[in-house]
C-alpha cells in the first residue's frame, strides 16, 4: 500500500478505516505519533469529514486516540494490552484448529503446506520479511478455515492490534528455531487431520510466543 493510491468513492469509509489501520499495524504510524490529518487528506484525496470518521471508529478499535481539540494520536502498545489480548487470541487459534481440521479441503490443507514449505526456505535464507509473510498467510489460513466469521472477525481485529508490537521486539534465533518446529508439528496434525492435537498445538504456539516477547520487552527495560 502506498499513501498516493486515492480512493474510490463507493468504498470511502471503510477503505479510509483499513488503509489508516494498516499504517498503524505497519509502523508508517508509529505510536504516540499524532496523526497527520492534513497529509493523510492530500494522500488519500478525502476531505477532514471522512477521514475524522474513520478516526472515530480506529479510536473504538483501539488503535488511535481522540484528543479533544488535538485532533488524534497513535495508541501506545502497551504492558497490560499484551497481556489481556494473547490469552484471547490463543484460545481463538485453539479452536480454529480444531474446526478447519474438520471444515478445509484437501486442496486448501495442500495450499498451506505450500505456504509452510515457502516459510520454511524464507527460515534457512535468514529472509525475515518472507518468513512473516508466509506465517501470516498459514495463520490467516487456518482462522479462515474454521468457517467462523464471529471467529475471524474477533481474531482479526486483536491480531491486529498486537502485530504492531512486532516491531518493538526482534525476533530471537531460539525462537525462531522454535516456532519453526512447532509449525512442523502443525503440519502434521493439519495432514492427519488431527484438530484436537492441531489446536492444542496452536495454544500453545501462541503462548510461547508471548513469552518470548515479554521476555524480550524485559531486557530492553
């Protein structure tokens, strides 16, 4: 996505709402940052109006604050965020393994063990921007694959909201390795259609995940 790219009329709210969301989630905004209303009109070819809308709905999202007479700020990602929202997320993943083991094809579960195999290589390259465009694509995936949208669309608002964080931490060789090999074990309870197994699996990827961050935010402090 580029800033110059204007927008079609039909779509206007919720094109605004999801172009500002991903600045936000990519770090072209960055937290505490006001927000460049005027800039952001120029780029998008929307006037104040729209864009203070789609304001109000990133600021019920969480991801913008509203400031009586200073227009908006960035939200911070903070301690507690992170701590209320990965649990959530963890039992969402739990339960979209267990469901898409019952709900996806043998074409789609094909589909992903190709994404695997790309994350895989992009892992042995040291290729970091592939690698989370693969695991992103195997997650989104496997939410998908439940054929729950009240699960999808909780699951993809609070992943949102805590992928920002990426950029605040780097990512550890160790847990490389390590989420690399629970990502094999995925797999394989993918293939056997295994959703129990799946599921727990996925938890439990999650979790450790957010162990490994908060033990990287603690040595940065």
């Amino acid at each position: 996505m580029t800033l110059a790219e204007t927008i079609k009329r039909p779509t206007l709210h919720q094109e605004l709402v999801d172009r500002i969301r991903n600045l936000v989630i990519e770090d072209g905004l960055k937290p505490g940052e006001k927000v460049p209303e005027k800039e952001l009109c120029e780029a998008f070819g929307v006037s104040r109006t729209p864009l203070r809308e789609a304001l109000k709905v990133l600021a019920s999202e969480g991801f913008v604050v509203l400031q009586t007479n200073r227009g908006a700020r960035v939200a911070e990602v903070t301690r507690q965020e992170l701590e209320d929202t990965f649990p959530v997320i963890a039992r969402l993943e739990q339960l979209a393994g267990e469901l898409a083991c019952v709900h996806l094809s043998d074409t789609d579960i094909a589909g992903i063990e190709a994404r695997h195999k790309a994350m895989v290589s992009a892992y042995k390259a040291q290729d970091r921007p592939s690698y989370f465009k693969e695991n992103q694509a195997i997650h989104k995936a496997l939410i998908g694959g439940a054929k729950n949208k009240i699960l999808e669309d909780h699951h993809k608002l609070l992943a949102a909201r805590i992928q920002r964080a990426r950029f605040m931490v780097n990512l550890s060789d160790e847990r490389w390795a390590a989420a690399i090999a629970e990502h094999e074990t995925m797999m394989e309870h993918l293939q056997s259609r295994d959703g129990d197994m799946l599921g727990q699996v996925m938890k439990v990827h999650i979790e450790n995940k957010f162990r490994a961050f908060m033990k990287g935010l603690d040595a940065q402090s």
